[in-house]
C-alpha cells in the first residue's frame, strides 16, 4: 500500500505527526523557521532554520532531544506534539484520550492482580477444603461492601450539592 492510501486513522506515526505539528504550531504563531529556530537555540536546542524546514517537510528525521525542545519551545506537553494532528486544536481532548488510555491500564493491571489474588486463594481452598465456605463467604462480603461503598461514593449526591439545590 503507497503511503498516499494509507488509512489516516486518528494515529499517525509518531514522527510523521511531529513533523506535522511543529508546522503547525509554528504557523499558528505566525513564526518563520527563523523565529522557531532561535527560540530553540535560546532554550538550549541547537537547530538551524535549514533544520526546522526539514523536518516539518519530511526531509530529515527528528531526534528526541529536539522534539522535547519543540514542546518545550511550544509549551506543549510531549505526549500532545506527537499525537494526532487532527487534534492539535484539541489539547483538551489529548489530554482526556490520554486519561482514558491510563485508566484503562490500571484496569487492565488492577484485573491482573484480581486474577493472581483469585487463583493464589482457590489454590490454597482445594488444599484446605475445610475452609472454603467460609472464605468464600468472606470475599463476597468484602466485595459486597467495597462495591457498595464505591456506588454510594459515586452515584449518590453530595450534601453540598443537596443543600445548594434546596436552596435554589
């Protein structure tokens, strides 16, 4: 597949929406490659204007020493200067996708660890079969409990926000 039908899907390579960015962030400051490249320098980057067109334009790679310069110089997070371009006007969102990706990894760890905490228990039940039941009755209530807890926590309004809305 030529690169010109490649899918353009919210994730580009990293590089290519780097080189992206940096044009644009640039441009929507109304800097030239000029301007871009002596607040590089003045930051501790070293970068020609050459240098800058270059990678903007595809030409030469970026490293990623200077591509934490360009985030820096931008005031961007990292994270945000290599995401999709099409949510460069977005940084909200960047921030919220990347939000969503971590909780999901912490999911994803936390139902690891539930796992190897499950199986480590019915282990040691199949050997002491004499204390199944009642450790089994225990889990469910401390799950019963700390979901409870966390419904309430989460679902139920707060009294501050229950005294504002009376007073309305």
């Amino acid at each position: 597949m030529a690169d010109e039908e490649a899918p353009q899907g919210v994730l580009l390579s990293g590089e290519a929406n780097v080189a992206v960015r940096i044009k644009l962030e640039r441009e929507a400051r109304g800097w030239s490659t000029n301007t871009l490249s002596d607040r590089l320098n003045e930051a501790g980057f070293d970068m020609n204007p050459s240098g800058v067109w270059r990678i903007e334009n595809g030409k030469r790679r970026i490293n990623l020493d200077e591509a934490i310069g360009f985030a820096e110089v931008f005031g961007l997070d990292l994270r945000n200067l290599v995401g999709p371009p099409q949510l460069a006007a977005k940084a909200r969102a960047m921030e919220l996708i990347d939000a969503v990706v971590h909780a999901f990894r912490q999911t994803q760890r936390a139902n690891a660890t539930y796992a190897t905490a499950r199986d480590a228990l019915d282990a040691y039940l199949a050997e002491h079969p004499d204390v199944r039941r009642e450790a089994d009755v225990m889990v469910s209530n401390a799950i019963a409990e700390a979901s409870a807890s966390h419904l309430a926590t989460t679902y139920e309004p707060r009294n501050d926000a229950v005294n504002h809305a009376q007073e309305a």
